[in-house]
C-alpha cells in the first residue's frame, strides 16, 4: 500500500525479543497531526513528501512514517531517532524549514519516550527494513545467497519497536567438526559504538549451542565477546580467526560458498 505522501506500508514487524540496554536509548515519537481545515490538509499534502525525504536523510534518523488516516484530516506519525540529541538536531531543522513554518499551528497529539532495542530471530515483515539497513551492497548479497543455498542456519535482528537496527547471520563452516562463522554483523550507524554490536555476537552465540563459533577481524570487539584467537587455517589470505569454543589447532576451515568471489 502507498500512501498520499509516497510511503510504502510494510506487514506489522514482530517486537519481541531479548532487551538490549545502550548506553544512550533512541528517542521514539509517536501521534496524530491534526489538519485545521482543508487548507491545512492541502499543505500537508503539498509539503509532506519534501520533510519525509528531508528527515530519513538525517544521519540520526532510523525511522520516518507519516501517513493519511482514514480521516482525512489526520495524520498518523512513527518517528525513531538515535539518541536525544539527534531528536533535538531534527526539530531544530523542522522548525526553520517551510514545512516547520506553514505547519506550526496544526494540531499535534504526540506522545515521545525513550526506547532501548530487543535481539529476536529474524521474520518475513522485517524484509524491508533488513533491506535498506544491508542495502545493496556485499552484505546484503551475501545474506541473500546464503537463504538460496540453504547456508543460513540463524539470522538474527536488533529492532527498535519492531524496525532494523542490527543484523548478524551464522552459517555452516566447513572444520575438523561441525561449527559456525559469524560473517555478517551490521549496526546502523548511528548506533555504533553503544554495546549493540556486542549484543548481537553474544545472541549468536547463544543460539550456536554448543558448536563453535568462527569471525574474522575485529579482534577487539570479538574478545570482549569471549572469542580468543585460535590456531586454525582461514581460507581468506591474511584473517585472523577468532573462535568462541574448541576446533582443532592447525584445523583448516572455509566458509559458506556465499561468501566466495563477493
């Protein structure tokens, strides 16, 4: 479904899940915008699409959804920003744009809090969302190559109120015995460096069991996970393979084929 101002609708995500706490929460916003009358209406109408665009390129900006209720007058608003100062950057841009300006007498019934992300298993209604945090770049090639060869054993997200935040994939290793690489972990950027990423590496090792769990690079950020180095033959020139549990030392190991010639 596409709505008055160019938004596509997605399914309803799933918003359970294992709490996360960052060091700084996200900021959520959510209510109605109410039209005066039919000139209000014609403004929204008229300027919404430009202050939609204007705000998801915010580099704070995880989540912007405006869209027309049944009631015409009356616009239903999702908003989720990275912490409060990235709150605060996108009201300071608001108020000074034409948008800002010509709207500021609407009626507004908003309710803001902070909110803190959750770890679940990834579902069919996080596709779009999982898509523009990968976008169309290596990961999310990967990803996809490794649903069509059978390959990916967990997915899971990070989600903020049910929306993409964080991503991090296990698929089958090849090894001296049964085991699991840890290749794809995605943060959005603006989360970085407040735990999430740590997050998602301890719930994929939750949901590994007892079979061991193989990364490469980021030596520091897997240590603090509980990963050590380990004496194991990478099939990428130069890696440093870091291993939560036991392989065999001198063990040759290769990844899923996905992540062959990308």
């Amino acid at each position: 479904m596409i709505c008055n101002c160019g938004h596509h609708a997605a399914a309803d995500p799933e918003l359970g899940g294992e709490p996360v706490t960052l060091s700084r929460p996200a900021v959520a916003l959510h209510g109605r915008l109410i039209c005066r009358n039919a000139a209000d209406m014609m403004t929204a109408l008229d300027l919404l699409p430009a202050h939609v665009t204007a705000s998801r390129a915010e580099p704070g900006c995880l989540l912007f959804r405006i869209e027309q209720s049944d009631n015409p007058m009356e616009w239903s608003l999702a908003e989720i920003f990275a912490d409060a100062a990235a709150f605060t950057a996108h009201q300071t841009r608001t108020a000074a744009s034409l948008w800002g300006q010509l709207s500021r007498d609407m009626g507004r019934d908003f309710h803001r809090h902070e909110v803190q992300p959750r770890i679940r298993p990834e579902s069919p209604a996080d596709g779009a969302a999982l898509d523009a945090l990968l976008g169309d770049g290596r990961e999310g090639r990967i990803l996809q190559r490794l649903r069509e060869d059978g390959d990916l054993a967990h997915s899971l997200i990070a989600h903020l109120e049910g929306h993409a935040v964080g991503h991090v994939a296990l698929s089958p290793m090849q090894a001296a015995r049964p085991a699991l690489a840890l290749g794809l972990l995605t943060v959005h950027p603006a989360l970085r460096g407040r735990g999430l990423a740590r997050a998602l590496i301890n719930a994929a090792v939750a949901v590994a069991g007892p079979l061991p769990v193989v990364g490469m690079g980021q030596q520091r950020l897997f240590a603090a996970c509980g990963f050590h180095q380990a004496a194991l033959v990478p099939d990428v020139d130069g890696a440093v393979p870091m291993i939560h549990g036991t392989l065999p030392a001198g063990s040759a190991i290769r990844h899923a084929r996905a992540f062959s010639g990308l």
